[in-house]
C-alpha cells in the first residue's frame, strides 16, 4: 500500500509541475503576442498587419510557423521582421498554437 501511495504522490506531482509549466509557457506567449504582435495585428489577432498581411487568427498553427520561420530567415520581407527576428524555435511555435485560439 505505501508503494502504491508514493506511486500516486509522484504522478500527482509531476502532473501539476507540467501543469505549472504550460502555464507559464502560455503567460509568456501571450506577453510576447501583446508586445509583439497585437500593435499591427489587432489584439484577437483580427486585423491585416498595415493592410498587407493575412488575418492571422484565421491560419492553421503550421501557416502560422512556416511565416514566422520564414520571416526571421529573410525570406518575407515585411514591417514585422525585426520583431520576429528575435523569436526563439520554442516562442514560434507557442504563438503558432496561440494565435488561432484568439478567434471568436
């Protein structure tokens, strides 16, 4: 029985530091969306960046990352370069999760 409860206990605990984590990953994203993001592309992610750019609410999470990589690679010349050129592999694909939850 006391095998069975540490077994509990562990499972218990590593659940809710996952949990913690995927919070603080989602905290972080969305700071990054509203400094980043949310100036051009409106703050649910509704609006064409400077009436050039795709609504991006309403891309698919991999149209999503295919432009961010792009634009930091150079490919996409745009306004938002700059700040997507900062981006970590990690926050792109957190915002390319994101950004389609932000659709009403």
């Amino acid at each position: 029985m006391k095998g069975y409860a540490s077994t509990l206990f562990f499972i218990a605990s590593s659940l809710l530091a996952l949990n913690s984590h995927a919070n603080e990953s989602l905290e972080h994203t969305q700071k990054i969306f509203n400094r980043s993001c949310a100036m051009c592309h409106g703050k649910q992610g509704e609006k064409s960046a400077l009436n050039q750019s795709a609504i991006i609410n309403s891309l698919k999470t991999e149209e999503i990352l295919t432009a961010l990589e792009k634009r930091k690679a150079g490919e996409i010349v745009g306004a938002g370069n700059a700040a997507k050129s900062r981006l970590s592999e990690e926050e792109m694909k957190g915002l390319a999760e994101y950004i389609p939850t932000l659709k009403k």
